[in-house]
C-alpha cells in the first residue's frame, strides 16, 4: 500500500470490536485529523446500533466522514464507496486536516488504495435474470453455473454466497469473461495518491470474542430490537448489502416469533464471531503493517504505548518521499 505520493494519511484496521472506534479518535484528536470510515455496513444510516457504529458522542470529539451516509436501499459496493471517499479525502485535506481511515472492509480499502477492476457495467436484464435464478433456485445453482463455465471463480467462492456468486454470473453472462480476469486487469480511475500508515490491530481470539459477546448483548438495552423493526419495515429487497448485517436476520426472527430473545442473541454472537475470524485472516495474510497492536485499545494502553506510537507517526509525517 505504498505510495510516491507526499499526502500522508493513516490506517486502522482491525476486527469488530477491537477497538478501532477509540483508537481511530484518539489518533484523531491528538493529530488534527477527522475519521474517515471504510466499514462496508457503517456507511448505513439506519443501522447504527446493529453495526456498532461511532455513537452521537463519540463522533462529537473530532469529525467524522463517511459514517451513516447511504440510505439502505443503495446497494453501495468497493467501486461506490471508493467514489465517495476521494473527493471526501480531498476536502478533509483542504480544511488542513489529516485523514484517519477506520474500519473492517478489507475489499474497501484495498479498491481504494489500489483501484477498482474495470469491470464493465451488467446490463439490468441480466442482473433481473441472474436475480431471478437466484431467487428460484438458491445460491448453489449459480455456483453449480461457475463449477461448468468459469471454475477458477467458482473455487474462490463458497456455495452459500449469494451476493458474489450472483456478481460472479452477471459479469460472466454480460461479457463472456471471468470475473477473475476482470479483476487482474489493471485498475481504472483516479490514484488514490496518498502514503499511509498502517495500523493493525490483533487482539487475542477468545478475548476478542468476550468482547463480541459482551456488546452484542448490550445491544438490546441500546434499542436493537426498534431499530431492527425499523429496518425490516422497509420491506428492502432481501439482496441488498444492508440486509446481510449481522444480527438483522437473528433479531427479524425473534422479531416475528421464531426464536426466543436468547436465541436471537448467542446466533447473533456466533456470526459476528465468524466474521471477526475472517477479518483477522485477512488482515494477517493480506496486510504488510507499519505497526500490529495485540491488546485491546484502550485508555490505560494508549498511554503505555504512546510513546512507542506516536514517535513513529512523527517519523511517517514528516518524511518526505523522494
């Protein structure tokens, strides 16, 4: 994620409830910088609490961008938020201001760093027929279409993936190549023309899932249950991006009387857990970090490792690329 670029921002990634929230203000606050979200489900405006977005307080001690922006009816994707999240870029850096990105979308901040495929656009006819497959006859069919027609993508997606398997046939139906070539191309539009630096944070496993389990059952005193009834009201199109969060469908079924409120949580834990798992991985395997933090961000360690953190973002700050 290097750049020849002399515009410097910085990068906190890490899993759900690792603390990016606290450590991305704090970063914010001591450096004149504003927040800039790259979480996938936090740029929704109607799904505060279910995605354990920055509260109305915390977002009050430095800006924050990017946060509860999108209605949930759009279906925002890497290529959407990365052409909202250059011109806020810039503007952040025309108040004089340096761009603290937070966040868990791996894919999110990879597109914005390094492009977007020039995947060319799916006409609605096909998108409505691959849709419509789905619909009829489950995500397993459309992987059954990848396994007999483009098996290179149809092994990078698992069966039950709905969402990438259906992008997956669209793209192959409105084109007649792979996905996976598309997405070797070198990448269009404009550079993201900035350095950053990177930290990532990595708690310890079973910690990190106390931690989970801990603010998911919190979420009900914060009102999850209206929210959840808010959000289903839509009657939103169950593909929707906004409709995968965690907890929507485990709240929604306890909801209309499927599962008790008990049952809605420890399922509502046991996902996010999962999707904390793979958030680690990625960041494992797919990051080059400039610094990793093991233990939970909070106020006593920022100020043990101030002075090992702080230092280092000087250094990155002040060096200027040749």
């Amino acid at each position: 994620m290097a750049s020849t670029d002399q515009r410097p921002a910085i990068v906190v990634i890490g899993p759900t409830a690792s603390g990016k929230t606290a450590l991305a203000i704090e970063l914010a606050r001591r450096l004149t910088g504003t927040v800039v979200n790259f979480d996938s489900m936090q740029v929704y405006a109607e799904l505060r609490i279910l995605t354990a977005r920055p509260t109305p307080a915390e977002e009050a001690m430095v800006p924050h961008r990017l946060f509860g922006t999108m209605p949930a009816d759009i279906a925002c994707s890497a290529a959407l938020y990365r052409a909202h999240a250059l011109p806020v870029l810039d503007a952040v850096e025309a108040a004089g201001r340096l761009p603290v990105l937070a966040g868990g979308t791996g894919l999110y901040l990879r597109s914005l760093v390094d492009g977007i495929s020039p995947v060319p656009d799916v006409p609605d006819d096909v998108r409505q027929a691959v849709r419509g497959r789905l619909a009829a006859d489950g995500p397993q069919a459309l992987h059954a279409i990848l396994a007999a027609r483009d098996p290179a993508m149809a092994a990078r997606l698992e069966p039950g993936d709905s969402q990438r398997l259906a992008r997956a046939v669209e793209v192959l139906e409105a084109t007649g190549r792979s996905l996976a070539e598309w997405q070797a191309a070198p990448p269009d539009g404009p550079p993201f023309g900035r350095r950053v630096f990177v930290i990532r944070l990595d708690p310890p496993r079973e910690r990190l899932y106390a931690r989970i389990n801990a603010r998911v059952g919190g979420m009900v005193a914060d009102g999850v249950l209206d929210e959840v009834a808010d959000m289903l009201a839509l009657g939103l199109d169950p593909l929707l991006p906004a409709m995968k969060a965690h907890g929507l469908r485990e709240f929604g079924d306890h909801l209309a009387g499927h599962a008790t409120l008990d049952e809605a949580i420890t399922r509502t834990q046991l996902v996010t857990r999962h999707y904390a798992k793979r958030q680690g991985t990625w960041g494992r395997n797919q990051l080059a970090p400039d610094l990793t933090v093991t233990e939970f961000i909070e106020a006593q360690l920022l100020e043990r490792i101030a002075d090992q953190l702080f230092p280092k973002i000087d250094d990155f700050l002040l060096t200027v690329p040749n």
